[in-house]
C-alpha cells in the first residue's frame, strides 16, 4: 500500500514543533550533538523554522501531496510484427499500477518528431507524473518513421498511410486488452504532439483508419492535438512553390494522398465525432490554419475547445503539459481529460 506522504509529513511537523517551542532550558536537547561541531544555536533555530514553514502547506486542508496517484509500472509491448522492421517502432509503453483494482481511463501518447524521428519515451516525465495524479493510464505509442536524412525519391520509403495505420493497430491493441493492466476500453483519448499532433487527429476524423482495424469511434472519448504539425498537408504542398522536404519525405507529392492525409478534408459532416482540444501557437499563419480546423470540426458537430499557448515555443509547450506548478497548457488539460472521461 503506498505510504500516505502527507499524514507522513503532518506528524512530523507535529514532532518538530513540539522541539521547536521547549522551554528556555530544554531547547534543542535533541540537538546537542551538533553544537559541539561548532553548529551555532541560531542556525538550528533558522533551520527547524524554515522547515515548519515548507512542510506547513503541504499540511494545510485541501492541499494533496499527491498520496492518491497511481504508482506506475513500466512494461513495454509489441501491437504488431513485420518481417525486418525495429520491434520497438511497432511497440508501445503501458504505464499502470497493479496495486489498484478500478477500471480507469486511459490516455494514449502519440510523440513527434516530423514523422521521421522520436520515441514514444521522449519528453514523458512531467507527463507520467500529471496522469498519475489524475488516475489514468498511460500508454505512449512508437510507431514506424520515414527515413532521416530524407530520402524523398526513394518510393520504397515508410510514408503516408503508414504512420496512421501504426498508430490505429497501437489503439486497436490497446482497446482489446488494456483490461488486463486495468484499463477501461471505452474511455480513451488520443493525444499527440506535432506529428503526433497530426496524427492523433486524423486517426480520429479520417472515415478509414479506426474502421480498417473495427476498433468503435465511440471508444475514443476525445483528441487532443498539440501544436499538430499541419492539419493541411494539401495545401502545405500543392499549393507552395516549394514545399518543406519534411512533408515530401511523409507524405510525397500526390494531390489525392494529400487530401487523404489532410484532416481538415476527412470531416465530412461527420457528427460521430468526439470532442477535440486544439492548443495552438506559433505565428499568424499558422494559427491561422489551426483555427481553419477548428471551425471546420464545429461545422461538422464536434465540441472544440481552443488554447492559444504562445508564447510558448513549439518544443516548450510538449515539455510543459503536467510540469508541476505549470497553468497556462495543464489546468486546461485537466478539465478537458476530466470533461471526457464522465460517466
């Protein structure tokens, strides 16, 4: 059973204040020892102060020190198998904690990297500590990369669909067997960063991935999308004189795969759709193409909730989801995991 920190902590405030307030002549007896290393009285009275004070809040009613949060293991497993591929690009990490006996949420992971680098353990700490807190679970997914340094002519190359394809086996796996590690499958949300960002998004909205692997729309409770990539790899590359060769590398120069990747055109009036959480930065234009998106989910039934993030950095705003003391990107977080996860 874990150790409740903050009874820990309260009692021994409660022992240090009963050394700190002795009588004249008692003062500090338990200290003594130190004195005669030429430790002054005044410093141990600066120091046991100074510890009552930190250790006060932690005590005070309604401040948690986080006794309630699942205590995470660690396993990491494969969702699929091809000949000659990496195992670890087609497996994922299940965090849990086997001392608990509810059927609780899960949250999967989707890292970034422009479709070509990342792994599903980057940037997770601050993360793995948050959802914890919450009581979910958390499953981070790899997923097969396009080649780096980009190999744009090359036509054997991991591109489009195959990302997506790897992401909708990794929920698949989830939704099948997270009840083993005390997942409840008809509660997940897809998050992602960047490309993870793109790819959680259309993974939701795209008629094709999900229905490819008969895991239910409704599974997915909600998305979201941070700082995604592009929601329009269409325009990003047929209508620019010059592309980015990040884009060429994942999604090559065919008009109709484009639009196939491109999840502002795979809405479709759709109103199956979960709710969305679209946090976006960054310049003009590309907050601009994020709130294309964002209208275009509203036209077709789906709740959206927006956070402009600047002046956060794209690589600031992954690293600060679930930092401790952080309040422009996690309470909102929060309240939207929450909002998706009633009953």
């Amino acid at each position: 059973m874990p150790v409740n920190l903050q009874t820990l902590f309260c009692t021994f405030r409660d022992s240090v204040k009963n050394q700190v307030f002795l009588q004249n002549q008692n003062k500090f007896s338990s200290v003594k020892p130190f004195l005669s290393k030429g430790i002054h009285i005044m410093d141990m009275q600066r120091f046991w102060v100074l510890l009552i004070i930190a250790l006060w809040g932690a005590c005070r009613p309604g401040v948690s020190l986080n006794s309630g949060a699942l205590q995470y293991v660690r396993v990491t497993l494969p969702y699929y198998q091809v000949p000659n591929v990496n195992p670890n690009l087609l497996s994922l990490d299940v965090y849990y904690d086997p001392g608990q006996n509810e059927k609780l949420p899960v949250v999967i992971w989707v890292h970034g990297g422009g479709w070509c680098l990342g792994d599903k353990a980057n940037k997770l700490q601050n993360k793995k500590r948050f959802l914890a807190t919450q009581r979910y679970l958390l499953v981070s997914v790899n997923y097969r990369l396009s080649p780096y340094p980009y190999e744009i002519n090359n036509p054997d190359r991991i591109k489009f669909p195959v990302h997506n394809q790897d992401v909708a086996r990794a929920v698949k796996w989830v939704y099948e067997n997270i009840h083993r590690y005390g997942g409840d499958p008809e509660k997940l949300v897809l998050m992602g960063h960047s490309a993870g960002g793109h790819l959680v998004t259309l993974t939701a909205v795209s008629p094709v991935f999900l229905n490819e692997v008969e895991v239910p729309l409704q599974a997915i409770r909600g998305v979201i999308a941070v700082d995604a990539a592009t929601y329009d790899v269409y325009d990003a590359i047929q209508h620019n004189p010059q592309p980015e060769p990040m884009l060429l590398n994942a999604f090559g120069n065919d008009a109709a795969e484009n639009i196939s990747a491109s999840p502002v055109y795979q809405l479709n009036g759709n109103s199956d759709l979960p709710p969305f959480l679209i946090i976006k930065r960054g310049s003009a234009a590309r907050l601009h193409q994020a709130d294309l998106f964002t209208q275009a989910l509203r036209n077709s039934g789906a709740e959206v909730t927006e956070l402009n993030a600047n002046p956060y950095t794209h690589a600031q705003v992954n690293e600060a989801i679930g930092r401790e003391g952080e309040t422009r990107v996690t309470p909102v977080i929060r309240d939207f995991l929450k909002s998706c996860f009633q009953p």
